[in-house]
C-alpha cells in the first residue's frame, strides 16, 4: 500500500531523520511545490556519513537493500537538511 505525506526539513540543529511511515520498497521525497526553491542535502544511511548536495527542484529515491526487502515502520534511511533556507516541507511517496 502506497502511502503519501510531507515533512518539513531545516538547518537549525543537526541532520533531520526521515522516518519510515509504512513498510515500503523505495520512497521518493522532493520539495514540495512545482519547483523547488532551496538546495539540500542528504546523509545515508547515518547523519555521520558524507552529505549529497541536491538541487532546487530535484527529488531523492531511497531503495530498500538487499533487493526485495522493504522499509519497516520507525526505520530511519536518510537525514536531510536545507541549505538556503531556515525550513522547507518536502513531499514523499513510499510504495
């Protein structure tokens, strides 16, 4: 069962955690919106693991490993935090 939703993400304290809503095979999240306005990153699978920096308006797919495992409720991927802003809410699909 799919499942959608928002998060909001910011840059004031340390990295924040996505947490898996339903059990799921891949999660996409992406700021919400038509086009996105901040840059940001991301840190997998710890907060403590080198960032990824993306671009306004780009989306990020997490995929659940090994291959044909799923997500659980609770589980943490990836954190995320802004760069240009103080706090933007991010759209997510997990199917």
């Amino acid at each position: 069962m799919a499942k959608t939703g928002t998060i909001t993400f910011d840059n004031v304290s340390s990295h924040d955690p996505f947490v898996v809503p339903v059990a799921c095979r891949t999660i996409t999240i992406r700021e919400q919106g038509a086009a996105g306005t901040t840059r940001y990153q991301v840190f997998a699978p710890s907060a403590t693991d080198t960032g990824f920096t993306k671009l306004q308006g780009e989306s990020t797919m997490l995929t659940a490993y090994p291959p044909g495992q799923l997500f659980q409720i609770g589980d943490v991927p990836a954190y995320f935090t802004v760069l240009d802003v103080a706090s933007a809410t991010f759209s997510f699909i997990c199917e």
